[in-house]
C-alpha cells in the first residue's frame, strides 16, 4: 500500500501503526467506482459489512456489529434532607447536655463528637430516595411517529415516506418543547421561570477528554491529579510575613465572643440546600436545626477563637473544575469552585461581622474603599468617580 500525498500518507501510517483493517471491500461511490467510505477495526467486533442501496452520492453502508448489549438500569440511593423529621431531631439535640459533653476536649474533638451525633441522627431520620436515570415520557402521538418512523426505516430504509414521517416527529416534538416552556415561563411561580432560565444558561457537563502533554487523558484520577497540578501553578502560599502597619491603632479587637442565638441567627440564613460538603452535612440540615445545634456550636467556635484548633475537615474543600472559555480539552481553561463545610463558613461570616463592626466603628476604612463593603457596589464607585472628575474638569 502506497500514498501519494503527505496526508494519504499519515493516514496510511496511523492505520498501520494501529493494526487496522478494512471491511468495505466494494465500491460506495460509481462513476469512477471508488471506495471512499471506510470501516476501520484492530478486533473482531466487525461482523459484517454490506454495501446498500444509494444515498445521496454515496452508497449506504450497514454494518453489524458482533457484540451483545445489556441495558442495565442504573441506580442510586441518597440522602432525601428535605423529608427528614427535623421534629424527632430537634427533640433529641434539645436534650443533650453539650456544656459536659464538650467540656474537656478541644475544638477538633468537639467537632467530631458533635458531628458522630449528627451522623447518628441523619442515619435514623433522614430518609433516602433511590434516583434513576431520567427517562423522557411523550404523549402517545409522539410515540405512534416514533414507532412508524422506526417501522419505516426497517422496510424502506432513507425513503420519502421515512423522511416525511422524520419531519413529522421533528414538529411534534418541537411543538411540545414550545408548550412546555410557555407553560413553565407564563403559569409556573417566579422560581420555575428562574430554574428554567439557570438551566438554559448554566449547562453542567462533566469534563471530557483532557489533553496534557500531547497525551490524552480519560481516566478520571489521572484528570483528578492533572487539575491539582494546574490549579496549584497559580495558588499563592502564604509567606506567614505580615505587612508593616505605620499608623498605630489606639483600641484593638482584643476577643470575640460567640453567643448562641447569633449562631442561631446565621445558620437560619442558609440557604435550603441539599449541597455537598467535605462533613457530609447540607446546608438545609443545618437551618432546620439552627435553634438546637446553636449551642454546641456556639462553644465549638468559642474553643477554637481561644485556643487557635481548627477542625481539620473546615480546611478541607472538594474542588470541583469549572469550564471558562476555550479549549475543553486545556485544563487551564478551567477554575476551581471550592465547596467547603457550611459550619466553617457560619463562623467565617460571624467573624466578618465582627471586624467589619470594629472597622466602620474606628473609621478604620478609607472612603475611597468601595470592594467588599455593605451599601456599597460598582455602581457607587463609577458614580463617585465621575463626580469627582467633572469638579477637577469645572
């Protein structure tokens, strides 16, 4: 076998190199007969090849396949936070004694103790749900076309009758997705119309192939590993050295003190979510407990301020590849979403409050300061900004 071009000849190399065989052995195109429509294997999965009738310019190829399929449902259980009866929960943390049971140990331990009772918990009031794949139901016109459709492809193959029956069902369905959406955008609440939009503009997909010196990666660990080597390029370690501060401050903020009803206040904020966290607790869980657990939690985060513990799973994060722009198959086009405990970011949120408290009430913050402050947004600042200008232009 020859080529007569460069690109002939990587072709031919690639089929060698790769064992390949060819299975189309009669012409798919006349009029000089030529074969130009291939069938490529390196196993026996090719059972057979014929050449058919003529498509467009081209002759139909069917080929059948030696390999027998078993459709397996698959199927899994979780967690449904949503039926749980918070009642019974509430009702047995209410009457826990937490002062002695979290009085000599330090923060981590007083985590995990708290966290082995909530698990206890989940086990026995959290029902689970089983989820299968979802399986797209038309009605039963939708289901007569498709079965005349299919029924058509069998007898006639590419026929005018198949390519009718094929625009017919391609109205249907269209005419059904309309209906759907002006059902969902003009009847449905103000959250089936935000939920309809989200999932239009914000399309998940796993990631895909990933190509990473010249090699391509598919195995999910191996692309595991390949994102925390790209993301640890661009992280910044802290030097553990702290910027020389020249304007001394007379009042300092000395300790925090967190009381249980601001920790009741905050996790009553939460957001009802079933999301994941690296302490298998969601963040609905935690609302609907907010009233029982803000004790414990209360003299968690009071051990930890003081003695400088933090629990080891509130530093750790499942890191999950968000796609930016570019390439897919690039891993620096992605970024990293990290999902954090919901109970660490309750305390985060609390010492937030407290400095920015202590900084607005010794107007530590300058007024040009327009990031990360409350009442404040881009818009202010442009505002401000051109205000500014037009007095230097007066």
């Amino acid at each position: 076998m020859t080529a007569d071009d460069k690109y002939c000849a990587k072709i031919l190399s690639f089929i060698s190199s790769k064992g390949l065989k060819q299975h189309v052995l009669d012409p798919t195109r006349y009029n000089p007969d030529n074969i130009l429509d291939l069938c490529l294997s390196n196993t026996s999965i090719i059972s057979d090849v014929k050449v058919g009738e003529l498509f467009s310019d081209h002759r139909l190829l069917t080929i059948t396949l030696s390999i027998s399929i078993k459709r397996q449902v698959v199927t899994r259980s979780v967690l449904n936070f949503k039926k749980a009866d918070y009642t019974a929960i509430n009702y047995y943390l209410s009457n826990i004694n937490w002062n002695y049971i979290l009085s000599s140990a330090g923060a981590t331990m007083m985590y995990d103790t708290f966290l082995q009772i909530l698990m206890n918990l989940i086990n026995i009031f959290v029902p689970t749900i089983v989820i299968k794949p979802l399986v797209r139901r038309h009605g039963i016109a939708i289901m007569k076309l498709q079965k005349s459709k299919l029924k058509i492809r069998r007898l006639e193959g590419n026929s005018l009758a198949y390519k009718e029956a094929s625009n017919m069902l391609k109205k249907e369905l269209l005419l059904k997705d309309q209906c759907n959406t002006e059902k969902c955008l003009v009847n449905g609440s103000s959250n089936d119309f935000y939920r309809f939009i989200n999932k239009r503009m914000h399309v998940t997909e796993d990631v895909g192939l990933l190509v990473n010196k010249n090699r391509n990666i598919i195995d999910d660990y191996e692309k595991a590993e390949i994102f925390s080597s790209t993301f640890a390029e661009v992280f910044t370690v802290d030097n553990g050295i702290f910027p020389i501060m020249n304007e001394n401050v007379r009042t300092n903020l000395s300790d925090m003190v967190f009381e249980p009803y601001m920790v009741e206040r905050e996790l009553s904020m939460l957001k009802s979510r079933c999301n994941t966290s690296p302490d298998d607790v969601p963040a609905i869980f935690l609302k609907r407990l907010c009233t029982s657990i803000a004790l414990p939690l209360s003299i968690i985060f009071n051990a930890s301020m003081r003695s400088g513990d933090v629990p080891m799973l509130w530093k750790e994060a499942i890191v999950k590849p968000l796609y930016k722009k570019g390439g897919r198959t690039d891993p620096c086009n992605y970024r990293p979403i990290s999902l954090t405990s919901s109970v660490s970011k309750t305390m985060e949120r609390l010492i937030r409050r407290n400095i920015v408290s202590y900084l607005n009430k010794h107007s530590l913050l300058h007024d040009s300061q327009f990031g990360f402050r409350n009442n404040r947004s881009t818009e202010s600042q442009l505002l401000e900004y051109n205000r500014k200008r037009s007095l230097y232009i007066e």
